[in-house]
C-alpha cells in the first residue's frame, strides 16, 4: 500500500495512525463483538465514546463549561440556516461578514428567515482581503454578526478575533478550528463540519454559549432545536455514531502530538513553505490574496494559462500529490494544509513546484 499526499479541501487526509485504529477496531469494537457502527447509542459502550469525544474536544480547543458541545448530522451548511431559527426573532436582523463563498452560501441559507443586512463584503476587491474593521456596517441590537474564519476556496483567513460589540459573534470555523488556539470566549457560537481539521466527513460541531439557548427564536420543529440536541446530549435522534467516533480518535491523535499549540506552529512551518515557493516563482506562480489576510489552511494560486494547470494537476497526481486541482469557482491550483498533513507533504509539493517550473518555466 502507498498513501499519498492529499491536499484536498474536503473530505480532507486524515491521520494514518487513526485510519489504523479504526481499520482495527472494525469487526470488534473494545471486544464487545460487535462494530462501533453496530451497536446502539444509547448502549453505555457508546456514550461512553461521545463523552470521552466531547472531553477531548473541549480539552482541545479550550472550551468553557457555560458553553454547549453538540455533535450532530447534516453539516456546517445545515448549521447555517438552523442559526437564524433558534437565535434570531421573525423579522431581526442578522449582520453577515463576507469574505469569500462560503459566506456568500451562508447567506443564502438564513435569508427565508431573518433580514439580512451585509456588514461588508469582500466581493467586490475580488474576495482579495478581510474588509477593514473599521468598514463594517454593523447593525445595532442585530440578533447577531456572523463570519467565515477561513475561506476554503478564496483562501482568506481571519487572523484574530473581530471586535463587534455586545452583539455575539457567530463563526464558521470548518476549515480552521483546531489549528491554532483561539479564544472560545469571544464567541457566541461557532460551527465546523469535522471533514476538514475534526474527522470525517457526516458529523458537525456546534459550540454554543449556553444563554443563548434561551432565546426564543422562531418556530420550528423539535429537531431544529439546538435546545432540545443539547438537553439529550446530541442523542434526539440516531447520531452519525461512526463518524462521531472517528472524530473522537483524531481528537485524542491531535492532543498526543501536542494540542493546537503545536498545529499552529505545524501550520505555519507549512504555509510559509508553500507561500515561499509561489512569491520565489517570479510570476509563474501566482497567489491574490492580499499577504496579510492570507490563509493557512488553502492556498489557491494560479499558473500562466490552463494547459500549464491542467499538465500541472496530472503530473502532480502521477508524483503522489493528490487534490489540487483548484475549485471550479475560482480555477487554477489550491492546496490545502489541515492539521493532518504532515510538513513532508507541503515540502514535496514545493519540490514537485520548484521541479515544474524548471521544466515548464
């Protein structure tokens, strides 16, 4: 067996040793016989699982106790729309931050339910840059502010925490959660489907100060409510039991290698690697994004013309890099650096770029 390197945006790599553990554990979970995916989750085997899952994770990202932990089904997208209807009142107002895609599909996801006031938006420059702070055109007394902590196709990444006031902060962390330590404090909720830095793809993680769970909201069904996930522990209904507990293992893989601590160094020993390469090129590489607002975790970059990228995605693919064609909204290259891919893999990417280049340069 050869594993690659796989840069992919999501589903992304996820640590060898765990698929191991996993490949291991498949027939018989803990010698009760039966598969993790087999047996109940409301058996104490099970949560027994979720629990040790939500410990690590909150030991992991540093979560306070006031602030809720769910696992649950559907994804960072499903998470959007289900914002508005448990924290925003029929006719509120919710303020968005746009600063690439997703932001802009956040938006879609919460329009049928509140108003939406565009605080600023990126769009405009080419989703280059984070607008500046002092741009924003809040709302006062808005439901809340939301923003998209990295954007996985343009590539743009808040570096710090925005001050907005005593309106709470929503974030989508999917693409960067866990790769560096952040204060959870200053946020009212943040969300992340786990197929970028968490695990698997089918579980998501929504972190929620409590208080907020009692708003009102708007009406909705049981299964909308983020109250109602949190009183049963993430069990109102079958959770995605499998991928939870994948998740739990690379939680327990991360906090062994040395927690967010060590990630945000790994991070940035990748990045500037990668980053290097592209402003060495003299142009034949090229990233957009202005320096300062660059992120960490994708790096879209782009070749003089499409037989270039297209000969590029091949031969990379035939050298064992796998996933970096760019996405089909933006086009070009994107290399993604999540918590899973070790340093070797953004330096043979950087050889296989400096090789290219020389041939093709």
């Amino acid at each position: 067996m050869t594993r690659v390197f796989n840069f992919s945006a999501g589903p992304a790599t996820l640590p060898e040793s765990v698929l191991l553990q996993a490949q291991a554990e498949m027939l018989d979970w803990n010698g009760v016989g039966a598969s993790i995916v087999e047996i109940s989750h409301r058996s104490a085997d099970f949560i027994a699982v979720a629990a040790a899952a939500e410990a690590d994770l909150r030991a992991l990202v540093g979560i306070p106790d006031d602030y809720a932990v769910l696992f649950l089904s559907g994804g960072a997208t499903t998470q959007q729309a289900l914002l508005a209807l448990n924290f925003a009142a029929p006719g509120e107002t919710v303020d968005y931050v746009v600063t690439g895609h997703w932001g802009k599909t956040a938006i879609k996801q919460v329009k049928p339910y509140a108003k939406v006031n565009i605080a600023a938006d990126g769009e405009p420059g080419g989703f280059r840059d984070i607008p500046a702070r002092d741009s924003w055109r809040l709302t006062p007394g808005a439901a809340y502010v939301h923003i998209t902590a990295n954007e996985t196709i343009h590539g743009v990444e808040f570096r710090g925490t925005p001050e907005v006031g005593a309106v709470p902060l929503f974030a989508d962390f999917s693409s960067s959660i866990a790769s560096e330590p952040i204060d959870v404090s200053k946020y009212g909720v943040i969300y992340a489907g786990a197929q970028k830095n968490l695990g698997p793809v089918g579980v998501a993680v929504v972190i929620i100060r409590r208080d907020l769970l009692e708003r009102a909201g708007q009406p909705r069904a049981d299964i909308f409510d983020y109250r109602s996930h949190a009183e049963r522990d993430s069990m109102l209904n079958t959770p995605p039991t499998w991928n939870w507990y994948l998740a739990g293992l690379v939680f327990k893989w991360m906090l062994a290698q040395g927690g967010v601590e060590e990630f945000a160094r790994r991070s940035a020993i990748k990045s500037k690697l990668v980053y290097g390469a592209i402003d060495a090129s003299g142009g034949f590489y090229r990233n957009e994004v202005v320096p300062a607002a660059r992120s960490r975790m994708n790096i879209p970059y782009f070749l003089p013309d499409e037989t270039l990228t297209a000969r590029f995605v091949a031969e990379s693919k035939a050298a064992g890099l796998i996933a970096l064609k760019g996405h089909k909204a933006v086009g070009g290259i994107r290399a993604s650096l999540y918590n899973a891919l070790p340093v070797e893999g953004a330096q043979a990417l950087v050889d296989f770029m400096r090789d290219f280049q020389r041939r093709n340069g």
